[in-house]
C-alpha cells in the first residue's frame, strides 16, 4: 500500500514536470531556435569583409536585389524599430508577416512555413530577441516593385506544440515551420508560392550571388537514398559532400551546425520519409 502511493506520486510529479518543460517559452529556446535551424541571421546579420559580421549580429542588411525586388531584412535587435512593438505586435509580424500598421512583410522572409511555428517557440523568439544587446545599424528600406500578397494567409490564432523527439513529426516541424528547409527546396509554381502540395522537397530553385548561381538540391530519397546518415549529416552541418567537395551558399551551414544530435536525427529521419521526387 506504501510502496503504491509512493509510485503514484513519483509519476504524477514528473508527468506534471514534464508538462510544465514543454509549455514554458525561454530566452535559451528562442537563442535555440534564432542561431540554429531558424537562421534567422542568415538573411537579418550584416555582412563584412569576411563573412558574417557577429558584432552586428541580427542588425540587418541587403538581402536581395532583383528586377523584382530590393528586399532589406531589418534590424531585429533592440536597436531598430521593433523595440517600440508589443510583444504581441512582433509575433504577428514574425509569424503572419504583418506589421503593426497592418502593412504586410515582403519576401524573401519564409512566411509561407512560419504561420506554423507554435504558440510556445514563437513566445521564446521573442523573449530572446529582447534579451539581445541592441545593434546600431540602420540596413534602410525594402523597395517591391512586384505585387505582394494581400495576406500570407488567414490569421492565426493559436498553434500547438509539436512534441520534440526523434519522429517524423517533429522532423517535418523543424524542416518546416521553424527552419523553412522546404521552402528553399520546392520549387516555386507560377503563383509565386513553393508548390508544397505536388513537389515537396524536389528542389531547382535558383539562388543568385557573388557565387554565381546555384541551385537548390532535390532533397527527397530520390538524391539522398544514395548518401548515409552520416553523409546527408555533413552536407548539412558543414556544406560538404562526400569526398570533401564544398557546397555552394545561400543554404546556412554554421547555423545548423549548432542544431542538437537528436533534432539533426529528427530532420534526417523525416527527409527520408518524404515522398520520392523527379528531379526538377
Ligand atoms: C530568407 C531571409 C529571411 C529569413 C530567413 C528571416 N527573415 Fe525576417 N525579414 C526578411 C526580410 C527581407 C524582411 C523585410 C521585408 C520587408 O521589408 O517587407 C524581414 C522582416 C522581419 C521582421 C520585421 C521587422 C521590421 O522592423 O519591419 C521581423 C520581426 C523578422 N523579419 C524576424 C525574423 C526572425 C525572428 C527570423 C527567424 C525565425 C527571420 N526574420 C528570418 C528576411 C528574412
Ligand atoms: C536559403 C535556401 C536554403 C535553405 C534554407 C536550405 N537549403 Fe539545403 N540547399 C540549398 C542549395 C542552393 C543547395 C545546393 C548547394 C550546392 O549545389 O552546392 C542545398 C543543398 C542541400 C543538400 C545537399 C543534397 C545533395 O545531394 O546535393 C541537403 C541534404 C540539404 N540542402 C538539406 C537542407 C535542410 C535539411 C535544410 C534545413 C535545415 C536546408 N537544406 C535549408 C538551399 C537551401
């Protein structure tokens, strides 16, 4: 009889742990998910002479300058304008890319994934972006001179969490909503938008820069049946492919780098879940 309440205790008090870990936003969950597989500094950090300028990170800079856009990511630090948003007003503008005046946010920041990001790690994004040293840094003003959307799509109100763990289903949540792998690797359908319904993960988008031009890899087990684990792993985490061949940009290799051992086994496990793709 002692020993039974004894155990009914124990296991109400770490179910109840448990519980509390996984709803609780943190400033280390944000520093998590901003510096690793979200890559939030790889279009919002500055550049300087030899890559990356850390001493501005999150400052802003020029992203993209094409016939159809010049798309500025912001400073997203203290130091620029978020500092005068509400909590609230910076989650809206982060996961449905509208700003507080109600104007929309404009590509190529991946809205079309991060309405799924949940309640909880959007809370922690915006904790740790708080907690950050504010950056002087003024990037200037994106200019579209396409149309942009009316919306990214229909408000969100709540989103659960996804429970982590080495599943398909948190693999597709990182490779989704909170690290937009997808995006880069759909291609876009004459709408503009990744043809996620028929060509998830079939890649053939183009990225342009001082690299030249390369090309988003098909990353479906049609490619990557022929790499191991540890293969696919490397090619990830450090830009390399087997045989030490080095892989083009804009894809973040130190961002993911600092992913965890069981995340990085998440997101490997759901790539080859994925449906096999031609190539593009
Ligand atoms: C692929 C590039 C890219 C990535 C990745 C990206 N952003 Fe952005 N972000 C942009 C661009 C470009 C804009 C500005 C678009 C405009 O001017 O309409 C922007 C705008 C914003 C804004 C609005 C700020 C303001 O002052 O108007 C916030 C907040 C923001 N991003 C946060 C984030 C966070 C947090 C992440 C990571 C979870 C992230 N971004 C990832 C490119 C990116
Ligand atoms: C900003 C766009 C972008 C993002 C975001 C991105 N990638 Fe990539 N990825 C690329 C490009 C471009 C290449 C091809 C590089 C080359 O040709 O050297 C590539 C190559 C790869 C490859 C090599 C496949 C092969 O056989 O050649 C893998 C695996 C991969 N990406 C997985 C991912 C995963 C997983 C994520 C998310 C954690 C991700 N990528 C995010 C653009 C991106």
């Amino acid at each position: 009889m002692t020993l039974r309440v004894f155990a009914t205790i124990v296991c109400a008090g770490f179910l109840a742990g448990s519980a509390a870990m996984a709803a609780e936003p943190s400033v280390e969950r944000g520093d998590y998910i901003v510096n690793s597989i979200g890559a939030c500094g790889s279009c919002h950090t500055p550049f300087g002479p030899n890559g990356p300028d850390m001493s501005k990170a999150l400052g802003g800079r020029v992203v993209e300058d094409s016939e159809a856009f010049t798309a500025i990511a912001p400073n997203i630090t203290p130091g620029g304008e978020i500092a005068g948003w509400s909590d609230e007003e910076l989650g809206r503008a982060i996961r449905e890319g509208v700003r507080p005046d109600g104007s929309i946010i404009g590509p190529p920041m991946p809205f079309e994934v991060y309405h799924g990001i949940s309640d909880t790690d959007l809370a922690s994004i915006v904790m740790y972006l708080r907690s950050i040293p504010a950056v002087e840094n003024d990037p200037g003003k994106s200019e579209y001179r396409i149309p942009l959307p009316p919306a990214w799509g229909p408000p969100v109100t709540s989103v659960a969490d996804v429970p982590a763990g080495v599943t398909v289903e948190y693999g597709a949540y990182l490779a989704g909503p909170l690290g937009h792998c997808t995006v880069c690797h759909t291609p876009f359908g004459p709408n503009g938008a990744p043809q996620f319904e028929t060509l998830l993960g079939a890649g053939g988008n183009e990225f342009h820069g001082p690299w030249g031009t390369s090309v988003s890899a098909n990353i479906t087990p049609t490619e990557l049946a022929q790499f191991s684990d540890a293969e696919v792993e490397t090619m990830i985490r450090k830009g390399m492919r087997p045989g030490d061949v080095a892989m083009f940009p804009p894809m973040s290799y130190p961002h993911y780098d600092r992913m965890s051992a069981d995340d990085m086994a998440a997101l490997i496990l759901y790539l080859r879940s994925l449906e096999p793709k031609p190539f593009q």
